[in-house]
C-alpha cells in the first residue's frame, strides 16, 4: 500500500480519500518535503537548508531529492 508523502493518507481510496483528492498534495510536494513515509505513514523527521532538504523515517532511513 502507498501513502501520501504529505498528508499521509492511502492512495487506494480504501480508507480515507479517493486518489484524486491527493491533487493538491501532489503539487504542493513539487515544493515541500515530503512530510510522511510513502512506505509505512510513519511522520518523518525533516530538515530544510539553504540548499534543499532531508527526510528520514525510523524505518526506512533518510530520502532526499
């Protein structure tokens, strides 16, 4: 199952909103980190620099651009 990177809910549509209401989100992560795990939901640790970002999950380790 994959999640959303930024508001953390299903892509399925089986329990929370249908795909396309991940729309906003979608172009809203074009400029922002990723604020979620798109592996397990779990809410990531994020750091933003001057020169772009890191996300890590306890999980899965770190993600950048």
């Amino acid at each position: 199952m994959a999640f959303c990177g930024l508001c953390g809910g299903t892509y399925d549509g089986a329990s929370g909103p249908p795909p396309s209401a991940h729309h906003e989100c979608n172009e809203r992560l074009a400029m922002e980190p990723p604020r979620y795990c798109a592996a397990c939901r779990r809410r990531m640790k994020v750091q933003v620099t001057p020169l772009g970002w890191s996300a890590e999950c306890s999980r899965h380790g770190v993600l950048v651009p």
